[in-house]
C-alpha cells in the first residue's frame, strides 16, 4: 500500500526532506518505521530513539502499535512543548 510520510522538526532535518510517498507492507507504525530505517542511514538516524518521537495516523495521535489498514497519512515529530 502507499502511504504519506510527513516529517517534522529535527526528524525532517536528520531525513532531509519534509514528506514522501512511500510503498509499504508494514502492517503497524513498528513495522514501518523498520522499513524507512533499514532503507539509509539517514533515516536509521532519524528513527534510533523512537521514544523520542510521537506519531500520528491520519492526523490523530496515536502510538507505534497503531495498525496501518487503510491509512493515507502517517507523520512523525518530537513531544510538543507548551510555552
């Protein structure tokens, strides 16, 4: 399936690119973060700490757990802080 990549933050600068698309056979975020990881060191880099980092599927936080079935848009960024 093809889905939206959008990266945010250092996650962008380590990837060097703001949003791809993306052919997966990832079922999971987990499973899809393996992919991206294991495609450069770039984004084995970006994704080394991924406690780091919160995601969201279709524009709703979730966790790395979260299944894949159907979704468009995957984004990735670190914790917000308030200010």
């Amino acid at each position: 399936m093809q889905i939206e990549i959008l990266y945010f933050a250092w996650v962008r600068e380590r990837i060097g690119i703001p949003r791809e698309t993306v052919e997966t056979n990832a079922t999971n975020v987990h499973g899809l973060v393996a992919e991206l990881s294991a495609r450069e060191e770039r984004y084995a880099l970006a994704f080394s700490d991924i406690s780091a980092l919160r995601v969201a599927v279709d524009q709703d936080l979730t966790d790395f757990d979260a299944t894949l079935n159907g979704v468009r848009e995957v984004a990735f960024f670190p914790p917000m802080t308030g200010g």
